[in-house]
C-alpha cells in the first residue's frame, strides 16, 4: 500500500515540477535537476513495491520519503506563484528546493543501500537456515540408505599407515576371511577400521559394499539386521526374535555377496563374541574386520595396536594442541615430558593436548612438573578415568578377575612382573592350582589390561619362570585408583599398599607405638633413601608380603615376626646395584606357615649360619641372585633346613657350579635352572633326588654334560635341556629314564649322536628339538609308535628386557 502512495506523490510531484519550471524561471536549474532525479527514482520504486510487498516490509521503512515527496509538492507549487518583484524570497524557496532534491538523492543513495544490506544480510541467514534443513534432509536420506556407511577418519592421524598397508595384506588373503584388530582402549582400534574402509585401493575392491556396525556393549541384533538392510535399500520387517533375525541376516548377506563385501564390526566386547559367528559365511570375497579392546582369538591371531613410538606421539600432541613451529613460549622439552607422560596412548595424547590448547606456557610447565612427579594423569582429565573404568566395570561379573586385576598395584609402576609371583600368590590367596592362576593373568592379557612378554621360547607346559606381566601405565593407574577408592580404614583393608619416600612414614603409621592391620594381603615400597628405621606394625592377618625395595642393603622388618598366617614372601631389589645384601634373614624363622618365597636380585648369606628353618616351605624361587654362600659349609644337611621343599627355581644366578648340599632335597619334585651361563657341571648327587619328576635345565651355555647318575631318577617325566649350546652328549644310560614323557633338546647344536639306551624310552611320547637332531630320531620312529618329534623354529626374544 506505501509503495503505491509514494508511486503516485512521486508521479503529481513530477507533473508540479514540469508545470513549475517553465513558470518559475529563476528556480528552472534546480526544477530540472530534481526531474531528473525523479525519473531516475520512479523504476526502482516499482522494484521497491514488488519486494516489499513479497517480504511483508513495514510501512515505516519509507514514511520519511512519503513526508519527503508531500512537502516537496507544497513547495514547487509555491515556488510556481513567486513573481518576479518577490526576489526577495528566491534564496530562501531556492535553499529549501535544494534541500528536497538532496533528501530525495540521499535516501536512495544512503538510507535505501542501509536497508538493502540488511536485507541481503536477513537473505543470507534464510539462505544458511534453508541450507542446514536441506542439510539435515540429506543426512535423513543418506541414514535411510546409508546407516551402516563408514565414517570418515580423523583429518589428522599419526602411524596407522604402516598398520592399513599390514592389514590389506592379512585380510585381503584368499585365504583369511576375518581379522580382530585389538589394543588398549583409546590406542586407535576405531580410526584405524575407517581410515582402512576409506583407503582407495580397499574402496576401489569393495566399492559401495563396505559397511560399518557399531556394536558397542550392548549389541542389538535384530537392530543390526534392520539397519543393514535399510542401508541396501530394502525393507524387511521387524524380526521377531534372534532366529528370525539371523535367517534374514543370511539371506542379505547372500544377496549381497555377490560382489566383494566388507563388514566392520566395530567396539565388540568379549561377551558379544558368540554374535559375531552370526555375520560369518563361506561367500567368495566376503570379508569381517573386527575391532575390540579383547584379544578375540576364535578368529584367527589379533592384529594387535601398540602405543605410538615417541616421534609419532609427538606429532599427534602437537597437532592436537595446535602447536605451531613458530611458537616458542612452549619449550620442546616441556613438549616431551608431557608426551611421555601420556604413555603413547592416541588418546591420551589428543586429551592432554586439547586440554593445553591456548594456555598459557606457565600451564604448560604446570602439567609436566606434574607428569614427571608421577602423578596419576587421571586428576587433570576425568574423562579418561570414566572411558577407562568401562574395562573395569566389566569385570563386575568376575569378581574374581577384578581382585587379580587391582593386585597389580603390589608391585611399581614401570616394572615388569614376573608372572611366578603372581601365581605364587594367587595359589595361595584363592586356593587354585599353577595352571589355573596363570589362566587368569591370559584373561586379563585377552582384554588388554597386561600384556604378556616371554623371555624365550617357554619349554614345557606349567614353565612360567620366563613369562612376565607388563602393564600399560595408564591401567597400572586405574589399579591402584580402585585400592585408593575404598571407603574401609586403612586398619580394615584386605589390601594394604604403602609407599615409603626416603624415611617419610605414613602419620597413621608413626601415630601409633603400636599399628594393627587387618590386611591380608601387604605391600610395602622403599627407595635408596630409606635407613630401614621400621615403625612396629601388627599385621596378624598377613598371608601375602610383598617387600619392593632400592639400595645396596635391606633389612627385613622386625613386624614379620608377627605374620603367624605369611603363607608368600617376595622380595625384590629394582635398584641398580645387581645383589642387595640382606639383613634380618633369621628371621625367616619365625614364619611357620610360609609356603613360597620369591627373592629377586639380592644376596643370599650363608643359610647355615642364620640358622634358617623353614619347615613348611613348598617353593623357593631366586632370580638373579648371589648365591655362592647360600649352601657352603653345610654342618646340617640341607634338608633339615627346608624339609618339605617341593619345588627350587635358580634363574640367572651368579653360580659356577651346583652345590652338592641342594642335592639333600630328597622329597624335591621340580628342580629348575635356568640362564645360569657360567654352570659348567652338575653333580653326580643329582642322582639323589629320587622324587625329582621335572628336571629343567635350561639356558647354561657352559654346562657340558649331564651326569650319569640322572639316570637313577626314575620318577622323572620332564627333562629339558634346551639352550645348553655347550652340550655334546646325554646321558649313556638315559634309556633307565622309564617314565620319562617330554625331552627338551633344543638349540643344542653339538649334540651328534644319541646314546644306544634311548631305545628303551618306551614312555617317551613328545621330543622337541632342532631339524638337525630331529633326523637322529627317525629310526625310533619305527619304534616307538606314539612318538611326536616336534621341530622348534622358535627362537630367543629380547622383548622382555
């Protein structure tokens, strides 16, 4: 309606102006120019009409040039009545004429281009809404038919090429038709399954046939089956239960299969491994890639992530805390304290770095003082506790398994943990056998809370002395944060662990003359600063003692008198000096219930001379110990001291030779030594042991021969002697060895002959040796039926260290 006003005032006021021009000559100048600014006005208020009235514009937007066009029509009518005798008033109407054509000139040059950008900038935001709902249509459109497409990966990704070229090797085998890609939590298992569905030569083999589920703890079969068919631009209705749902499954997968297909199962929990069988067919290039935080195993061998080495760690922080090179107020050794700190964990490293991003270097130094002191990174980013405390969680239905995962915490951060004294251990605390304690710690490697680390090739089942336990940083943290976070006192604890700085007890333990515990389970950590000065403790209820210590000397506490029910004891030196003397051993003594007793790194004193008696001791087990006095000048037969010991491990100890007094064990029925490089003979007395049903040694690159007196051993069923590079012969009269069943002869590269005797072996049912001595044992082959001559590929591994 404006539009059509000011259309028809501007048309009158055009006609005043051309009627007022030809009258009015002394204002004819200024009556033409402001014609011409009304002709040039009148199309672009047409314009104007036509877009105001499709975007509903209010009238005031142009009320002022209506008030405009209105007073100029009253003025050039009163300028058309001016006579030539009133030239007094002509500069005034003139100004005022002057006046009109400028306001008209201005709100088309100023006020009219105002109005236009902001109705280009109102444009602009309908445009973007209109934009985003088209977006969130296509989004619609594409889950209809693209709900199982895979995600594109991150932009920015650190060393997971190396692991798309491996994988496209292993899966893409005719022969492999599925794969589990496994890691820590947070080590990139996700990334790395859609950066491999995103890679070209894998797009270019399965084209549009590549889908991606997420099954996540839960996992809704019959959801699953809906989406993929959805996906594929079918419909299916609901099934009615998981048969139904596994029938249509095969049926679309027969569909299809026709060409190459790819399916990611993605974040599959060890629970769900029996629904993962569902997805599996005999179709040609037909392939499964799996990924999981457990080591699945029914598929084949996993494809395990590591953390990333410390050049890909940095790369990723740095481009997670957007860190420019030109940026120096961040050191690049602040840099690298706090990448070390984050234990090569992707996502720890994306954490910490998007935490930094911005902040000040001050911050900076802050959270790497902090890192180097130790302290867990789980204060500074709740979210990593929360995304880690699912593996946990999980556990809660094997309560059991939670226990054996928290007892991680015994030990120090940053060591490895010989599986031994976690048997040891648990054998007692639970009441299972060997076997079934080291099941557990496989449990706990299968969901990727420890990794396992064999020293060598392990020879014989129930051999654990070379397997150690090896805990990513961050899940030693959450073992010992599920310690901390009990609600009990710390005088009702099952579990009690202290950590000792130099000679800083605990208040609650300096409080008191006098401490009672009702701990179970004791672990006590000290530092080469520690003066031994005990403060008295009342551990009654001890039955495990763990004693982790630094320093050239170390005196075990006065308190272990007390522990009537101490069924374990280990103890272990991490300092640098390689045998710790040990103080207090008389006191040993004193434990009348101990069964296993670990000691690591440490020098033994002569046993005679403390006195030692330990009647109920089962095990004793030393690891790279000093042992030379331990057995010298015997006055008392060795097997008063220890008179039920079953079972005497010696592993990579200083020893030249065995002393003759160990052979006192006579009720002995494992004896293992092993990586003792510098033993080059063992007794004739070996022949004493006559309980002896397992015989390792192993590892003695020195050791020449074996006595013959091994033959009297006849309760033997277990005889290694693998990695004795020095041995030449066996036994003349091993063939007396009736019951033997397994012989270890690996990697002994002198041995040339067999002797005459082994033909009467007719138990022996497993040899494991090299190709060269496997072709020694074929001509037994004719006699010994049920023999299996098993050639060893397997070769020494440096990992461990």
């Amino acid at each position: 309606m404006a539009e059509t006003v000011i259309e028809f005032l501007l048309d009158e006021l055009l006609s005043k102006v051309l009627e007022a021009k030809d009258r009015a000559i002394q204002f004819r100048p200024t009556l033409e120019r402001m014609a011409t600014t009304l002709r040039s006005i009148k199309p672009v208020i047409e314009e104007i009409k036509q877009y105001n009235r499709q975007l509903d514009r209010s009238e005031d937007e142009t009320k002022k040039l209506i008030e405009d066009v209105k007073n100029g029509e009253k003025l050039v009518l009163k300028c058309s009545k001016i006579q030539w005798w009133e030239c007094c008033y002509r500069p005034q109407y003139q100004e005022q004429l002057e006046d009109l054509d400028q306001s008209l000139v201005r709100f088309f040059q100023v006020d009219m281009p105002v109005q236009t950008a902001r109705d280009v900038k109102e444009t602009l935001v309908e445009v973007r809404g209109i934009h985003m709902e088209i977006k969130k249509l296509n989004a619609v459109a594409r889950n209809e038919r693209g709900l199982c497409s895979a995600p594109e990966p991150p932009t920015f990704t650190v060393g997971l090429d190396v692991h798309v070229g491996e994988l496209k090797v292993r899966l893409l085998q005719d022969d492999v038709s599925a794969i589990v890609v496994t890691g820590s939590p947070g080590s990139g298992k996700t990334t790395l399954a859609k950066k491999f569905c995103w890679d070209a030569n894998v797009r270019g083999k399965f084209k549009d046939n590549i889908f991606f589920v997420k099954f996540s703890e839960t996992p809704n079969l019959n959801a699953i089956v809906q989406k993929l068919y959805q996906h594929n631009g079918r419909s299916v209705s609901e099934p009615q239960n998981d048969e139904e749902a596994i029938d249509l499954l095969k049926l679309l997968l027969k569909q299809i299969g026709e060409n190459p297909t790819l399916l990611v199962l993605d974040d599959v929990w060890d629970r769900s491994e029996s629904l993962v069988d569902n997805f599996r067919m005999q179709l040609p290039e037909y392939k499964i890639l799996v990924t999981s935080r457990f080591a699945i195993r029914r598929f084949g061998t996993p494809y395990c992530l590591r953390p990333l080495g410390n050049e890909d760690a940095v790369k990723l922080f740095r481009d997670s805390a957007e860190l420019r090179e030109s940026r120096f107020d961040v050191p690049d050794h602040i840099v690298r304290e706090i990448v070390q700190g984050c234990s090569g964990s992707p996502m720890v490293l994306n954490a910490i770095g998007r935490s930094l991003c911005g902040q000040d270097a001050v911050v900076w130094q802050s959270r790497a003082t902090e890192l180097s002191k130790g302290r867990p990174i789980f204060e500074s980013n709740e979210n990593l506790l929360a995304f880690l405390q699912k593996s946990f969680d999980v556990l809660d239905t094997k309560s059991v398994i939670k226990e054996r995962f928290m007892d991680l915490a015994l030990f120090p951060e940053g060591q490895k943990i010989p599986a031994a004294s976690l048997v040891d251990m648990w054998v007692e605390l639970y009441g299972e056998d060997d076997v079934n304690a080291m099941e557990k710690i496989y449990e706990l490697a299968t969901r990727n809370m420890v990794e396992i680390v064999v020293r060598k090739f392990p020879s014989g089942t129930g051999n654990f002395s070379s397997h150690f336990v090896n805990r990513h940083d961050l899940f030693q943290e959450l073992a010992i944060h599920q310690r901390q976070i009990s609600q009990e006192p710390l005088e009702k604890r099952k579990t009690l662990i202290i950590d000792i700085t130099a000679n800083e007890l605990p208040q609650w333990w300096t409080d008191q003359k006098e401490y009672h515990i009702a701990a179970r389970v004791l672990s006590i950590s000290t530092d080469e600063l520690f003066s031994s000065d005990w403060c008295n403790l009342i551990p009654t209820e001890v039955e495990v003692l763990v004693l982790n210590f630094r320093g050239k000397k170390y005196t075990i506490p006065r308190f272990i008198e007390k522990m009537n029910k101490l069924k374990v004891l280990l103890i272990t030196n991490y300092g640098f000096h390689p045998a710790a003397e040990l103080e207090n051993l008389e006191l040993l003594n004193l434990l009348p219930n101990v069964k296993r007793i670990r000691l690591e790194r440490v020098l033994i004193p002569s046993l005679v001379e403390k006195r030692v008696h330990l009647k109920n001791l089962q095990k004793l087990s030393l690891f790279m110990c000093n042992v030379n006095e331990a057995f010298e000048n015997c006055s008392v037969p060795v097997s008063d001291m220890m008179p039920n010991l079953v079972e005497l491990n010696i592993d990579y100890c200083n020893m030249v030779e065995l002393p003759v007094g160990l052979c006192g064990f006579v009720f002995l029925k494992k004896l293992s030594i092993t990586s003792c490089h510098k033993l080059s003979a063992l007794p004739e007395e070996i022949g004493k042991l006559v309980n002896l049903e397992l015989l390792r040694v192993s590892s003695c690159s020195d050791l020449t021969e074996f006595p013959d007196s091994v033959s009297s051993l006849q309760k033997l069923k277990f005889l290694d002697m693998s990695y004795c590079i020095s041995l030449s012969r066996l036994p003349d009269h091993m063939g007396k060895l009736l019951n033997l069943k397994e012989l270890y002869i690996t990697r002994c590269s002198r041995l040339c002959e067999l002797p005459p005797t082994i033909i009467n072996l007719t138990g022996l049912r497993v040899v494991v040796c090299d190709e060269d001595v496997a072709a020694l044992w074929e001509p037994c082959k004719t006699i010994f039926t049920d023999l299996h001559v098993e050639v060893n590929q397997a070769d020494f591994s440096l990992e461990w260290l």
